[in-house]
C-alpha cells in the first residue's frame, strides 16, 4: 500500500509538474498561454504570490492524497477551487482549473473525468448560474454543491 501512495504522489508531481502546459493546450494561439500572469486583477491573489501560492496548493493535494484527508472527488474540487482563486493566467483560469480536476481524477485517482453539466458554461444561462452559485458556497467553505455540480 506504501508504494501505491507514493506511485500516487509520483504521478501528482508528474502531471502537475507540467502546470503551466495545460495553459498552452487551452489556448496555443495567444502569446500569453501557458505564462503566469504579471499583472494585478480584480479577482485573484498579488501577481507576485502566484507561484508560491501554487507550491502551498500542491504540498496541500500531496497532503490530502497521502493521507486521504478526503474523497478524491473533493481533492479535485478543492484543488480546482484554489487554483482559479490564485488566478494565475491572464485567461482561461475556469477552463484550466476544470481540466486539472479532471487530470486528477483520471491520472491520480483512475476515476471518471467529471460532467461539468455537459453544457458551455461560459455562456450565461441556467447552468452558469448554477456553477456560479456552487462557487459560491465553495468560498464558504462549502464543496458540497461544487462537487455535484462537476458530477451530473
């Protein structure tokens, strides 16, 4: 059992290890793809803090996975939840933050890549609503809403 954690955990390092890459695949056409961002915004943390913010997020997902402090449909959740409240692309942070959950339920967990609703929710309609409010309870501390709204 000891080697399949640190096989995990491995694997952890490995694909996020290559963050800044999933930025690229997202959006290639755009000079800025795939580089933190170098400038303040109205949501996010201090440009400056990005990349020590993410080592914190990381060490926190090896933590939670090693120790399995919670289901791993809410490390992915956590995990994405963190990473659009650091912010640290110009754009795109939703898109990324969604597929790294994905990327942490089928490579790290060998579980099923969420639903997100099937649906476009860039586009404002009921679903983005929904999935605004849900982030909105996750600030509160609440992933509840979040996790079954990634799941149906």
């Amino acid at each position: 059992m000891r080697n399949k954690k640190k096989l995990l955990i491995e694997q952890l390092d490995q694909k996020l290890a290559n963050f800044k890459n999933a930025g690229m695949v997202l959006v290639p056409q755009k000079g800025w793809a795939g580089n933190f961002r170098k400038t303040e915004k109205s949501i996010g943390i201090p440009w400056t803090q990005i990349g020590i913010e993410l080592k914190n997020l990381l060490d926190d997902t090896k933590y939670w996975i090693e120790n399995k402090t919670f289901p791993p449909e809410e490390i992915a959740i956590r995990f994405k939840h963190r990473i659009v409240s650091i912010h640290c692309f110009s754009n795109g942070n939703g898109r990324h933050s969604r597929m790294m959950a994905d990327i942490i339920m089928e490579s790290i967990f060998g579980n099923e890549i969420f639903s997100w609703h099937q649906s476009n929710i860039i586009k404002a309609n009921e679903t983005r609503n929904q999935y605004i409010k849900a982030l909105r309870e996750a600030d509160n501390g609440n992933f509840k809403q979040l996790i079954e709204f990634a799941k149906n």
